[in-house]
C-alpha cells in the first residue's frame, strides 16, 4: 500500500481543528492509506476493527485514543460486520489536527512543556493510550463545544495530561 498526501484544512480562525468522523451503517472509516504534515489525535467513540500505522497493524475498539506523528501513514478500516447488507452498525470517532507550533514557534521549547515535547517526538512512531483514559476522553468530547481561548487552553490540557500517562505503547 502507498501512503496518499491528504491536505488538512484549518479555518484561518482556528489554530488547530477538532472533526467528528462518523459514518453510519455500511460505509466505515475506510479511507485510504495517508498521511498529511499534522498530528492527528484520535479518540474512537464507536467501531471496533484494524487500525494501520506506519508497518504497526493492530485491531482497535472503542475509547482508543491514538497519536499519529506528522507524515505518519495510518488508516482505519471497521471489522466486516459493519458491511454486512442489514448492518446498524455505526462507526464515529473525533480527530484532532494540529500543527507542532499550533502554539507559536518556541511555546513547546519552554522548560514546563518538556514532557509534551517528549510525546511529540514519540508520535513519530505513533503512540497508543492504555489504561484508564476517562478523563482525556471527557475533556476530548468537550473540545467541539468549545472555541477560542478556552478551546485552546482545554487542549492543552490533555495534550498535557496524555504526555504525562505512563501507560502507552508505540505503535510503529
């Protein structure tokens, strides 16, 4: 499989975008292979099937939250059920695109954010969350609610929170 270039957008008001990815009955989370210069956090809300980052092939299931390094490949594709002629099957998950310097050049250079700068240096592998991750889930879930400063701030909290989880595994 060849990794396609997928271009992100961000509205020019925002400095990073929060999506929900929802399909609903027989079509999936099936894109192609790609890979685009952002991060993407992901946050699997409904959907269970193999998730494909750089040469890491693993299944996924719900309340995964993953972090894919920029220029990472990496696809999702739900378990054959979600096929089936009389599936109900629904397939959502919410995915966060930012930039390194989503914060300004050197924010992530200053000595409180060295454990954040860490994980973005681990996200080249791509980093899997395990344990108990009910609280980045809430705090992922209300990020859509929010805008501004306050969507900003939230997301620097769990970027901060995810950062210091010991329990993760890297993917690729």
């Amino acid at each position: 499989m060849k990794p396609e270039l997928e271009k992100i957008s961000n509205k020019p008001t925002d400095s990073f975008m929060v999506k929900t990815v929802e399909r609903e009955r027989r079509d999936d989370f099936k894109s192609a292979f790609h890979y685009h210069p952002e991060f993407e956090l992901v946050n699997i809300l409904k959907s269970t099937g193999t998730r494909f980052i750089g040469d890491n092939i693993e299944k996924f299931n719900i309340g995964e939250i993953v972090l894919i390094g920029k220029n990472l490949p990496h696809m999702w594709l739900n378990d054959k059920e979600y096929f089936e002629e009389n599936s109900k099957l629904e397939a959502q998950a919410l995915a966060i695109h930012f930039k390194e310097d989503f914060a300004g050049e050197t924010f992530f250079k200053m000595p409180g954010m060295h454990a954040i700068k860490k994980m973005f240096e681990n996200a080249q592998y791509g980093i899997k969350f395990q344990g108990d991750l009910s609280l980045a889930v809430k705090w992922i879930k209300k990020l859509e609610t929010l805008s501004g400063f306050d969507k900003t701030i939230s997301f620097l909290k769990i970027l901060n929170l995810l950062a210091n989880h010991q329990d993760y595994k890297l993917l690729s």
